[in-house]
C-alpha cells in the first residue's frame, strides 16, 4: 500500500493483499506442489483452466518464467518466433528466450500490437535449409507498451488461425487478459480459444502478490512443468500464494472495470495538454502512456514532489497505471497534478 496521501501509478504490480486475501492465505491448506500434492495449488490451476476453456495449467512463479517455459515448450534451438517489436517479450525478459531456448525473435511492428494474418504470412519463413524455422507466435493481450491495448477476439483469432495454417502454434502472454476481456465485455477464455497457451498473472490487476498461471493442453502443460523445473521454478507449499490467486479470481475481476474508468480519467485530463501526446489504443483498459517534450525523468520527478509517482517508458514517454489501490479520489487527483505539471 502506497503512503498515506501518494498515488502511485508506477504499476499494477505495486497493490498489496488486503485483509480478506491475507486470510485467505493464513488458512490456506497445503502439501509440496513439486510432487504435486499442493490441494490449494491444484485448485488455483484447475480454476484457471476452467476459466479459460483449457485442459491443463501450471502454476509459476512470475509471467516472464510462463513466458520463457511457454516459448522452450513448444520451440527447438534455432527456431524461429513471431512477436510483435514492442512485445514484453523482446523488450523485458532479458533475453531469456534467447540464452535459454535458444530461439530468434522475428519483430513485426503492428497497430496495438495484433499482426493480422497477412503480416504473419509473410513472416513465416520459407522451407530452406538457410533460414531459422518457424514454430511459434506470441501475441500480447492487453499490450503493455501499445498503451494497454485490448485486442479483441476477432483479431485474435485472425492472427491464431493464420500462424496455425502454416503450422505455427500460438502463445498469448495474457498477463493483462482479465483487462482485456472485462473492457472487451466478454470471457477470458473466448480471447484465446485459439490459442494454444496462455500466460495469465494474478500479481497485476488482481491484486495477488506473487506468480502467474500457464494454461493449454495437457502434453504441453506437463512440458511447461518441466520447464518450470529447469528454471528453478518448482515451489513447495505454493499453496500460501495460490490462495491469493484464488481470491483474486473470486473478488477482483469484475472490479479491473474500476481501474479502466480511473485511468480513463486520467487520459482525459493529459489529452490536450500542451508538450503532451496522448496514446490512444482502439479499446484501452488500465494503462495511460504519452509523450512528453519536456524529459520523461524531469516532469516524473516533478510529479513525484507533490506525491504522484509515474513512471517512464522511454526518454519522453510516460506511463499511469491504475490499480485496487488507487481509488477514484486519488485518480482524479494525479490527473489534476498531471495535467497542471504538463501545462507548466
């Protein structure tokens, strides 16, 4: 929980449990989910299997590890995998799947971060013996830094379909989805049916203070736990912490609508702000990113003088993000000192 009278908009990861979710994790019943006799784990993974329409799910103990045991699953050395240039992928998991997997990443620089079926088609590469294999798409759903960007079903599965004809299974790095379907009015599992894994973490927007859940097919999952292992991700009495994903899956989801109204907000009180560049996603959700003339650094710091904290996504870029823990008072009060700080 942020101080007394700050509102911090660095990150969704920054919210802390709050006192039903510590119960929840004070009872929790436990054994070692590394020989898979953790109850409350096995429950966490099965709910978000069911929620997503999927066989199987792992529990892990951050997106980027789902991330990475996702693309080692279901790639080789030397393979070839399709994500977008601004992916959390390529941009913040350094370079994992690279050291680790042994793969190239082939960037595609596509409208709020969806490739559309063309774009992936002329990706793939051809059959010859001089070119890396094709074997994998990523796609990001809600996109980080595309402004939050929520990529509705059609687009989804526009872009699955076609990486599936020519052979490619497709992975969602979902850590936002539940944003994404609750802006979109629809289920989580009708964004990624078409997709072969998903990443979902609970440690965002769901107010849970630890890990992230891969869900798929069963032969895939069992691989994915693999990984998990080689990593250094197996977990003993997990059970603690998955059952503050549990209650985040029970208490938090319907109110993610909250976060997008009050970053909302925020985006309106920048938008028309002299120096200022507003993102503008075709469906945002929890995440408000703009240009600035001025330093990103400079005006954050200014910011963070009169208890707003931002953070910045590149020398003239700043990023809000609205979370459980700022409420509607104190997103209509950043958005006033932001707006006065760009105005300036």
């Amino acid at each position: 929980m942020s101080a007394p009278g700050i509102v911090d908009l660095r990150s969704d990861t920054l919210t802390v449990p709050d006192e039903g979710m510590r119960a929840a994790m004070a009872r929790a019943e436990v054994g070692d989910d590394v020989w898979g006799e953790d109850p409350t784990v096995r429950r966490l993974e099965e709910e978000m299997a069911g929620r997503l329409g999927k066989e199987a799910a792992v529990f892990v103990p951050s997106g980027t590890m789902g991330n990475l045991a996702c693309v080692a699953a279901q790639t080789r050395p030397g393979d070839e995998v399709i994500a977008d240039a601004q992916a959390h992928l390529f941009f913040y998991e350094a370079g994992g799947t690279a050291i680790v997997a042994g793969i190239q990443l082939r960037v595609l620089d596509c409208v709020d971060g969806a490739p559309d079926g063309d774009a992936i088609t002329a990706a793939v590469r051809a059959p010859d013996i001089h070119q890396p294999v094709s074997t994998l798409l990523c796609i990001e759903n809600t996109h980080n830094r595309r402004g939050g960007a929520a990529i509705d079903a059609a687009r989804v599965h526009s872009a699955a379909r076609a990486a599936h004809d020519h052979g490619l299974r497709v992975h969602c790095d979902g850590a936002r989805l539940f944003n994404a379907a609750v802006a979109l009015g629809v289920t989580p599992a009708e964004l990624v049916d078409e997709c072969d894994t998903v990443t979902v973490c609970v440690s965002k927007g769901l107010g849970a203070p630890v890990g992230s859940v891969v869900s798929g097919d069963a032969p895939t999952i069992d691989a994915v736990r693999r990984w998990r292992k080689r990593l250094g991700g197996g977990m003993r009495q997990a059970g603690v912490i998955a059952a503050a994903g549990l209650y985040a899956l029970e208490h938090n989801v319907a109110r993610l609508a909250e976060d997008h109204a009050n970053a909302t907000v925020i985006a309106e009180a920048i938008d028309g702000c002299p120096g200022a560049t507003l993102r503008r996603p075709a469906v945002a959700t929890n995440i408000v990113l703009f240009e600035t003339l001025t330093p990103a650094a400079e005006l954050a710091a200014r910011m963070r003088e009169e208890d707003v904290l931002v953070s910045s996504m590149g020398p003239h870029t700043l990023r809000c993000v609205t979370h459980l823990d700022v409420d509607a008072a104190g997103a209509r009060r950043a958005a006033g000192v932001i707006a006065r700080i760009l105005s300036d």
